[in-house]
C-alpha cells in the first residue's frame, strides 16, 4: 500500500520547506528521484512492484506535483539537501539506495556529490552525466520565459512525442494520458525554475569514478534526450557498472516496462546479486 504523506523539512538555507511524498513497503530505503516536469506518481508502477523488498520514499521534488509552490529559484543541489533531509527523516538508520531518472538523475549526482558516503548503491536510468553545452544552456533560459509567459502547455506539450516509445503510443494510450495530465499540472514556475537549474547544472562526469558504491545505468533504446551512449558514457566511467538497456522503451522505461526495470533493480539491489 502506498501511503502519500506532507513532510514538513528545513532546506539547506534554513527554511521550512514542505513536500509531498509516498512511501511505501519497508526494508532497505530506495529513494525515487523523478524526472522533469513529471511528479511522484511516475513511480507508482515501479514502487507496486518493488514495495515487498524496499521502503519506497518518492517525493515530489521542490514545486513539482503536490509539493509547495516556489516563489523563488532553486539549483539541483537543493532538491539533493531537500531528498536527503527527508530520507534522514524516514529512514536514518540505513543507507539508501539512489534512484534517479533524468533530472532526477541530474539530482542524484548532487545527492553523491554531498552525501555519497551516505549511499548504499546508485540507480542512474535515463540521465547524462555531462552538463550543458551553451546552446543547450540558451534554449533552457528561452524555454523557462517562455512558461513564465504563456504557461506550462505550450512550453511542454512538444516534449510528450520525445517520452514515450513507437510501441507505447501505439499501444498504451492510459499511459500517454497519465504523463500529459502529469506534465501539464507542473507549475509554470517549477517548469521555469527546474530549467535554470538544469541549464545550471555542473558537469559530473569527472566525479563518477570517485563514487564509493555500486553504480547501475539503465537505458531507453528509443529515448532521443538522453540516449543509450549517454549511459554507456556514465557505467564506462565507474569501474564494474553495469549497464542495461530496455529494447521497449524511450525516455520513461520505469513507466513502459515495469516489469523488466524492477527485475534489473532487485537482481542489482540483492545482496547476492551475480
Ligand atoms: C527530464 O526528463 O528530466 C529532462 O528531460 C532532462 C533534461 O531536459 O535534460
């Protein structure tokens, strides 16, 4: 059963921040960091099937989802002190393990970068490692005017095509309307916000092989933001990391397959995993 639970935390400044999350199961804690402009709910699938092994903490990262909303900016190192001051809350005692997607993936590399040491293993699936170029850096700023002006429908509705596989548009049309309803309740502030932060972002790719604990990449063969090389990128750079990637999906194979992404975290996450 997943429990959805306000979580009032004190962010990096000080201040009292309060978030949405669901929780869910009990065991080694996994935290769930979600893409951009995505929510929580993106999890549900994967949480249903890995709850029996694991405490599930998924929030809604700051301003997305149910979360409070943000007058002000914020950098992903934020929404790294925000997921760690929660996981301390929930779960002190035993570390967690890491489990981003995209910009959460963005936000797991700050949460190593902090707290690494904290870290039991690292799940990165359809992520970079790199930061932006200056064009990339450009068409983040024009895109986050553009949702302050004319609102998040506009800014985000070209970006469904690019989520979702050939296979899961043809096939799965709850699943398209669960991710449009998900992305375009996103705040156009959170919208402008989050794409300052990732334009912002360092770059991580010389911090991966310092990384003190187990690293999995998983990777959409059809995902065209974050393709199958920008993975093999990462796990190339971490000695021993292995890397998957789902024939079936694009840029959310959390959400198109399931099944097959919870068997690569447990057999990955299994003490006696070969
Ligand atoms: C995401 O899915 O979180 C974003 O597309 C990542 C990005 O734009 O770099």
């Amino acid at each position: 059963m997943i429990h959805d639970e306000w979580m009032d935390i004190s962010s990096s400044s000080g201040a009292c921040r309060r978030l949405r999350v669901r929780i869910a199961g009990g065991g080694t804690p996994i935290l769930l960091l979600h893409g951009y402009p995505l929510d929580s709910r993106m999890w549900i699938p994967l949480i249903e099937r890995i709850q029996d092994r694991f405490l599930c903490i998924a929030p809604d990262l700051r301003g997305f989802g149910e979360s409070a909303e943000e007058r002000f900016g914020f950098e992903l190192a934020d929404l790294a002190s925000d997921a760690h001051a929660l996981v301390q809350r929930i779960a002190a005692e035993t570390a967690p393990i890491v489990c981003g997607l995209s910009m959460g993936g963005y936000v797991a590399m700050r949460y190593m970068a902090m707290f690494g040491d904290q870290v039991e293993r690292v799940v990165l699936t359809n992520t970079r490692g790199n930061a932006d170029d200056a064009e990339a850096q450009k068409i983040r700023r024009e895109t986050a005017s553009k949702a302050l002006r004319e609102g998040t429908e506009p800014t985000v509705a070209p970006m469904l095509q690019k989520l979702l596989s050939s296979r899961s548009f043809a096939t799965r049309p709850d699943l398209v309307e669960s991710i449009r309803g998900m992305m375009f309740s996103t705040r156009p502030s959170t919208v402008a916000w989050a794409l300052m932060a990732m334009a912002n972002r360092p770059d991580s790719m010389e911090e991966l092989s310092r990384w003190p604990c187990p690293v999995l990449c998983i990777a959409g063969q059809e995902d065209p933001i974050t393709p199958p090389d920008a993975l093999q990128r990462i796990a190339s750079r971490i000695d021993g990391a292995p890397y998957r990637i789902d024939p079936h999906s694009a840029h959310l194979t959390p959400m198109e397959s399931p099944d097959w992404f919870a068997e690569q975290v447990v057999a990955f996450c299994s003490p006696t995993r070969a």
